[in-house]
C-alpha cells in the first residue's frame, strides 16, 4: 500500500498484518519523488521483505 495517510502507521503499529506500507507525510514528495522511491522499492525489496513492513519515504 502506498500512503499518505498516518492511521496506517497507527494500525500496523497495534499489530494488524499487512502486505507493507510505502508512507509519506502529506506534501512532503513531489509526484516524481513517490515515483522515483516506489521504483526504488520496487527494485530492491520483494514481497517477504515488505511483509509487515513500513518504508518511510
């Protein structure tokens, strides 16, 4: 998932499974700055790297 949005953080936080968290604080990327992070992940993290796992951007 890929988010903006600080409840996720809240809820892996109290233990809810997920596939992971790509989160940003709102405004603070430009749309190429998300995508050029998200490529990144992409290329260097696989799905049992991001599995329960948040990536601060």
């Amino acid at each position: 998932m890929v988010t903006m949005d600080s409840d996720y953080i809240a809820l892996s936080a109290q233990g809810t499974p997920h596939a992971g968290i790509a989160y940003a604080k709102p405004d603070s990327l430009s749309i190429g700055e998300w995508v050029q992070s998200l490529i990144l992940i992409y290329d260097v993290l696989d799905s049992d790297d991001m599995n329960d796992h948040i990536e601060y951007l």
